[in-house]
C-alpha cells in the first residue's frame, strides 16, 4: 500500500482500530488557527534519524501534504482506481 492510499484510508477511517491515534492533524497540533489548519491535512513528526525519515508517520503526511485536493477528497472507491500502484 502506498503512503498516499495509507492516508486516504486513515482519513476515511478504514483501517484497523489500531491506527485510530496514528497520527495527528494539524488542528491537534496548534491550538490556534494557522493557515495550514485546513482538514485533511497532517503534523510531520519530530524526526532525528534517516529511519525516522523514511517512516510512514513521516512520509504519509508529506506526501499527502503535495497530493492535489480534488484527489484526497474523492470517494474511497474513486481513489482505489485513481492511484493503482
């Protein structure tokens, strides 16, 4: 599964419970509106490693972050045969 299908399926909340706290928006992050408070959108983790680089915690939300909206708001059906990987 790539990164991007990752987040869309958090986002629609189809993945196990396990991942339910997996990762945190941005609003849960700043406790006053930023101009990057928009939903659907991510926190990028505090790294300190080359591992932590390439975590999916790291790189979901950074590649979600570039993913055009017209992609991360179409339905989990549409998406599945949008991004085939």
């Amino acid at each position: 599964m790539s990164a991007v299908k990752f987040i869309h399926s958090y986002e629609n909340n189809q993945l196990p419970p396990c991942f339910n706290q997996y990762l945190k928006s941005i609003q849960a992050v700043h406790k006053y509106t930023t101009g990057l408070a928009t939903p659907k959108k991510f926190s990028l983790p505090k790294v300190n490693s080359s591992q932590g680089h390439c975590s999916l915690k790291f790189i979901g939300p950074k590649v979600w972050s570039e993913t055009p909206d017209h992609i991360k708001f179409r339905s989990h059906f549409d998406f599945k045969h949008i991004h085939k990987s």
